[in-house]
C-alpha cells in the first residue's frame, strides 16, 4: 500500500468543515495541519483532533509542514493568493468554488501549475451528482441530438433579511448570488455545450447592499445552443438550493435536477423519468452529500497517478470567464463577448 | 435496561415540506400542511391505529403542530422523539449571517424568551471557552419545544453524527449522550447514513447498545458503505435500530419496501413518513401484516 498523502486546509467555513472530515474518514490521505484565522473554531477542532496542527496563518503552516496537498476552502478572495503560494512550492491544490473573484485575479495559476507538474483542481462539485452525469452522458449520445435551447435556474431561500458575513461583502466575494452560488450552474452549462460565445445579462439587489440577489442572463454558445440562466438567493420554496436545466434538442428534450432526470423521444415517442434512487451510488462516507466524497476521492487519485482532474483549472477559468462577461454584461446594459483566458 | 423504542414512530419530513424524492414533490406537501389540521388529521388516524412514536424536528412549524396535539388531548398519548437540531436552518442562517452571527442570534433569542428555563453557562465569552457546554445550550434551546411532552429518546441531526463520525469526535457525541440522560432522563439516539462507521466508532468510544436510526431499503438508497455492509453491520452489532427511508425516499412501494424491511434481523422500529388518512391506513395495514410475519418467524 503506498503513503497516505499529507494534506493540509486552509479556511475551516462550512466547506472547510466538510472536507475536513472526509479526508480523515477515506484511505489515502492524511490531514496533518489545518490554518484558520477564528479562535474559537481553531479551540474546537483542537478537542476534537488532537493530532493535528493548527495554525492562525496559512503562510506559517506552508512554511513549516511537509505537505503534499492543500485544500483551499477560505473566502473566494483568498483562493488565488493561497493558491499561488501552494503552487510556488510545487504543492497540489484543490480549491473550492469559485476560483477567485475574476479571470484577471486568476490568470497566472494555470501556466503555474503547468510549470510546477502540480495537480490542480477545483470544486465544481456538480459534476460528481448522479443525475447530472447521467445528462451529460446523455446530451452526449446522438439519440437526443444536437441541444437548440435550452432554460436553467439554481434557487435557494436563504437571503430575505440583510445579509452579513464575506459572502455579501464584493472584495471578498468577487459577487453575489451569480459568484457563489449560480457558478455551479455556469460549470454544469459549460460541461453540457462547449465554449459560451456572447452573454446578456441584468442583476438586481435588494436585500444586498454590495452585491447581487437577482440574476437573469441570456447566454450563447459558440457551437451549443442559447439560452437563459436565472440564479437568487432569494426565492421562496427552495429549502435546498436546487438546479433545474430544460435542454431542449433535435430530437426531443432532457431535463435535470439534483433529484431526477427526465427525457422524450421525438423518434419513438418514449418518455423516461430516472430518479437518483435509480442512479444512486454509496459513497465510502457520507458527510452532508456523497459528491463531497466523490470529488474528494477524485483529487487524492489524481494526485497519486499525477492525472489531470475533471474540474482542472482550464474548468474554474472558463466559468470565471463566463461570469466575467455577465457581470460586465450587466454593467453597461448591453451583450458582452466572452474573452477566453 | 434495555431500551425499547415504539415499533413504529411517524416521521415528520411530508408536514414540513421535505421530500427526498424532489424538491417539487416538498413544495406541494409545503402548501398542503401550511394548514396544520391535515397534518393533525393524519397524526390522529395514526394514534387510532395504535400508532405511539413521532418523530420532530424543530422545524418553525414544529410548534404548530405540537400546539395542536395539546389543544386535542393527543399530547399524552403520544411518545416524542425529537430530532435536533433543526440542521437545515442553522446552515442557511450561517449562509445568512456567517458562524459567530448565527451562534450569537441563536443564545441571544433562547435568553430573551426563556432566561429561566435554560442554564445558559453564563456569558457567550464563557461558552466560547468551552464547545461540549456550547453543545449542550444547544441541545436546551432545542428541547424547549418539547417541555411539556413525553419524550422518550432524543435524536442528533445525521448532519451532526456523520460529522462527528467523520472526524472521530467520541468525547463530543459521549457529551450529547450524558446531556439527554442526565437532564431530561431520556435515551440519547443517533441519526446517520453511515451506520457500519457507527458501529465501528461507537464500540471503540465504550458506548453500548446505541438507539440508531438509519436507511434501511430494499433499493440500497442512501446505504453507504453499501448495502451488504450495512445488512451486516446490523447481524453483528449491537445496536437497537430504528429503520429510515425505508421506502427509498416514497421510491418503493410499501408492499416491497416492508417485505424487504421484515425480512431483516434486529430492526426494533421503522419511521413512517405518511400523508393522507388513505396512505396511512394502506402503510400501516401492511405494515402490521409483515410485523406479525416476522414476529411468528421467530
């Protein structure tokens, strides 16, 4: 059996949390430091793992622990900043979602980690849920066709007071609803049709005094359909945050939540609804959601065979890239072109 | 002594708008059980069909339907088993507000409405010093809702005992467990998805005989390591265990769900999550037939 890998996190958030717990439940890894500014959370995490090292600065921990790998689950605007310090070090990253708070902020990590052979990954977590990996199989086979259309939303009822924290602060968030949340249905969109060629989009706040509770965009795909994405945080009805597409195709149609997935044949007239109990797959731990665990297992493989991830960098740059053109898109009240980086 | 839970509890996810099948199939319960009658309705079908457990978090609509229970003479007659805490809420408050936000928001609340009724531990700055006793505030604050109530056995939220099964947290769950006995002199239970971890984790930390609940269907859905793990997990260990999801998320039939369910050694109780007076009478009749089944099979 080879060496568990010594990773470390920095930012124990909710995320951080998660992580956390799944790397000390699956084989193959080790967590031997974590970094994390709050005292009363590094206080909590020293009961309950003695074993590991806690430090309140990232930068101490890098410099004094042999790691191999380091979870980046801080604030989005301290995702590029660690992260070039991990990858100078020649380290292997996985980064929560997204990337950073702009493809400009972002741009240098990608020939970074070339140069470095480091194993780079991001949290898009979506590609590791059953049913939209089975859409993704399924947009692929020729029986639906070539997408024409298609509709998306992603919703929670979480913000109906003013919100407060770094998810509502834009130098730490990099943006609102759109930055934290919709970037999920951005990665899944991206996944599905290629390259995204021009966007239209409009924002509006209202519970949020510096970023965006409401979005509403009009996105075309270079060799894909167009379509609409809508994303809020301020929806009622929507106890867990639930992403629908409507794709509709030549040859019939295809839609996909978190729960089901349900497509028509135009050709036999066939109809199929497949739940995630039908697609369900155990994990080896369960902690608030088995694509946590997926992704997770995924990066500690990758960095053992030295494979490139799914959701590499080329994948966190091309929804940077996307949400760069919608916000800009909404700021000057007019279609964007998406500039690749 | 051992602790006996009542054969079959009612769940309480359809009265506040969860549905693990879709969110769609939640929305439409939502509506229907925003008047808290329907849900009362099927809670007193389920009392005359002998049924004696139920299952609550503490849900903002928890506290209609358990003023509803008082107003209809159902409270005595009726064991609770609270589930807590409301993980769901505290993690869209934290979204909200952030940690320390949604800690101060919580303690700040239960010691304007309720000073007398709970041991707050003195000050936010002390509890800061100390997790297990931030633990157990919270605990209190939960438990409120249920001060006037039978209640047999607490259950921890599976958000918090997967976490802590995760990350080996043994002191932490022995606390929650010393707390529900020694203040509210009931069986201290355990929700999880991983139940063979549980069994592993909880012998290495000393703790016999636990009261979990956990999935338990013929579909294998949410059976994690995977199914045969969790089947054996059950023949081997010791642990008195409540069956959840049995019926996949309302993806199985009740008749294949309940046939697989009593076909298993050692399940002590099921969790029942029903909606109309029609499904209840249906659920518990086949229910009761696979029951007595089982029992004559030895």
């Amino acid at each position: 059996m080879s060496e568990d890998i010594k990773a470390g996190v920095v930012g124990l958030g909710k995320m951080g949390v998660a992580h956390l717990a799944i790397l000390n439940a699956i084989d193959g890894v080790a967590v031997v430091a974590v970094a994390e500014k709050q005292r009363l959370v590094r206080k909590a995490l020293g009961s309950v793992l003695p074993g590991v090292n806690l430090y309140s600065d990232y930068e101490r921990m890098l410099g004094s622990e042999d790691l191999q790998a380091v979870f980046i689950t801080a604030p989005t605007a301290l995702h590029v900043r660690v992260a070039q310090d991990c990858l100078e070090r020649g380290l292997d990253i996985f980064v929560e979602k997204p990337l950073g708070l702009s493809g400009a902020e972002a741009r240098h990590l990608a020939p970074l980690a070339a140069g470095n052979d480091a194993v780079a990954m991001v949290g898009y977590c979506k590609h590791f849920v059953e049913t939209f990996r089975e859409a993704k199989c399924l947009l692929e086979q020729e029986s639906l066709g070539r997408p024409l259309y298609f509709s998306s939303h992603m919703y929670v009822s979480q913000l109906f007071t003013v919100g407060s924290g770094w998810r509502y602060k834009k130098e730490s968030s990099g943006g609102g609803v759109l930055n934290i949340l919709a970037t999920h249905l951005v990665d899944l969109l991206l996944w599905y049709f290629g390259d995204v060629s021009k966007v239209s989009c409009f924002t509006r706040s209202h519970y949020s005094a510096e970023v965006e509770d409401f979005v509403h965009a009009y996105l075309d795909f270079e060799e894909g359909p167009s379509g609409s994405l809508d994303a809020s945080w301020s929806v009622r009805g929507y106890r867990l945050p639930e992403i629908k597409i409507e794709v509709q195709c030549e040859n019939g149609s295809l839609t996909v939540t978190e729960d089901y997935l349900k497509y028509n044949l135009d050709t036999d007239g066939s109809s199929r609804t497949l739940y995630k109990q039908d697609l369900f797959e155990p994990v080896e731990v369960y902690v608030g959601g088995a694509e946590y665990t997926r992704e997770d297992r995924h990066f500690i493989d990758c960095v053992k065979s030295r494979r490139t991830p799914e959701t590499d960098i080329a994948c966190g740059y091309g929804v940077q890239a996307v949400t760069d053109a919608m916000y800009a898109s909404a700021e000057a009240a007019r279609l964007v072109e998406v500039v690749p980086l | 002594m051992r602790f006996e839970p009542d054969p079959v509890m009612l769940g309480h996810n359809q009265f506040i708008g969860v549905s693990h099948l879709s969110q769609d199939a939640g929305r439409t319960r939502e509506e229907r059980f925003s008047d808290v009658a329907r849900a009362g309705e099927v809670i007193a079908y389920s009392v005359s069909q002998g049924v004696r457990g139920m299952m609550l978090s503490t849900h903002p609509r928890a506290r209609d339907i358990l003023d509803y229970l008082k107003a209809e003479g159902l409270a005595l007659e009726m064991n609770m088993y609270p589930l807590i805490p409301y993980a769901q809420g505290y993690v869209r408050r934290m979204n909200a507000v952030g940690l320390t936000g949604m800690v101060r928001e919580i303690l700040g609340q239960a010691s304007l409405k309720t000073k007398a009724d709970i041991a707050l531990y003195g000050s936010l700055g002390y509890l800061k010093r100390d997790l297990r006793r931030l633990l157990g505030a919270f605990v209190d604050i939960e438990m409120l809702l249920f001060k006037d109530f039978n209640v047999k056995a607490v259950f921890l939220h599976d958000a918090f005992v997967d976490l802590s099964l995760a990350l080996g947290a043994g002191e932490e769950v022995l606390s929650f467990s010393d707390h529900v006995r020694r203040r509210y002199g009931a069986e201290p239970g355990f929700v999880t998805m991983n139940f063979p971890l549980l069994v592993r984790s909880f012998r290495e930390w000393g703790i016999e005989r636990p009261l979990v609940m956990t999935t338990f269907n013929s579909a294998g859905f949410q059976m994690n390591p995977s199914r045969e793990a969790c089947e054996r997990a059950l023949e081997e260990g010791d642990a008195s265990v409540v069956a959840m999801s049995t019926l996949a998320a309302g993806y199985l039939r009740p008749a294949e769900a309940y046939d697989y369910v009593y076909s298993l050694p050692k399940i002590d109780s099921v969790v029942v999550g029903v909606s109309t007076v029609e499904h209840t009478a249906e659920t518990f009749s086949i229910i009761r037939e696979r029951r007595e089944g089982a029992a004559r099979a030895g």
